[in-house]
C-alpha cells in the first residue's frame, strides 16, 4: 500500500541534472579564503567574550531588579486589600456581592449588543471604570486615615451607583431594542 521512499534511488535519478555549469576559475580558492577569514572573526569573537564578563552579569541583575519590582507591585496590591479588610472587615463580602451583581448585569448587557446599542454599551463601561478607579481612591483615602465612616459610606455609594446607573443603561438598551423589534413588525412587504 505504501511504497517505500528511497532516498539514495531518487538521488540517482536525478544526478545528470544538478550538475550543468562549472564554478568560475579560482572559485575554491575564493572559498578556501572566506572560511580562514571566518575561523578569525570567530577567533577574536571568542577573545572579545571572555573580556566582556559584564554583559551577563548586567543582564542577570536587570531580570533580577525586574523580577523584585514584580513582587513589590503584586505584595503591594495584595497588602492594600489586607489593609482594608483590617480596617473594615465587612467590605470585602460587600464588595464581592456587589461585583457579583455587576458582572451579572454587564453579561445581560451582551444579548442586546448590536449596532444600535453598541454606543450605549461602551459608555457604560467607561461609567464603570471611572467608577472603579474612584473606588481605588477611596480604599487609598481609608488606608491613609481618613474618616473611616464617611469613607465606607461613600464606597458602598459607589457600589450602588454603579448598579444604578447599570440599571439605567439597561432600560435604554431595552427601549432601543423595543423600538427595534416594533419598527420591524410594522414593516411589511
């Protein structure tokens, strides 16, 4: 069924083939002359490197200085977040329940993304990082030592706005798709 591949027969076959012009006069001595100029460049190359000790050595360090600053944003993000919880221990459980009621309204959002409402969709999502980066703020002022109630109260109204203003976009979405789905079934042909 399968044929067995020969590669020294195929070789054979083929051999007239290849061979239809001669090399220049000189050529292999052309060659000889490029590969002794090569072993040189190699040869200093390899007297050049043994000088140069400090390219690794800088290379390690900068993957090492990077590799710290990493862990000092990560510790740093996580730190945050423990500061928090320390000071409010009920936020986080706020915050995950009303992430959650985000995350829920931001996935419906998507089985009336069309043209027609794609605007809406987008500027709703930039409500929501403004938003967010708010929260940020305010988790920095609790942090530092601002008035702790006041702080609290203005982050779980900013929770509240976002689902608010969530709920908002949403009825705009559905009254564009209504006024959709009425203009096609009026249309008749």
């Amino acid at each position: 069924m399968k044929e067995e591949f020969n590669i020294e027969e195929m070789i054979d076959g083929l051999k007239g083939s290849f061979d239809f012009q001669e090399p220049r006069e000189g050529h292999q001595s052309r060659f000889q002359a490029k590969l002794e100029g090569e072993t040189q460049v190699v040869y200093t190359m390899r007297r050049n490197r043994s000088i140069n000790w400090w390219r690794p050595l800088a290379i390690a360090a900068s993957i090492a200085l990077v590799g710290i600053l990493g862990i000092g944003v990560i510790q740093t993000n996580s730190s945050v977040e423990n500061q928090v919880a320390e000071i409010a221990p009920e936020l986080p459980q706020t915050k995950v329940y009303f992430a959650n009621l985000v995350e829920d309204q931001l996935n419906s959002f998507q089985q009336y993304r069309n043209e027609d409402t794609e605007k809406l969709i987008q500027d709703a999502m930039q409500q929501m990082t403004r938003l967010e980066t708010d929260y940020l703020k305010l988790e920095q002022e609790l942090i530092s030592g601002g008035n702790k109630e006041v702080i609290l109260q203005a982050m779980i109204q900013n929770f509240q706005s976002r689902m608010d203003i969530l709920n908002l976009y949403m009825t705009k979405i559905k009254m564009i798709d209504q006024l959709k789905t009425n203009n096609d079934e009026n249309i008749t042909i």
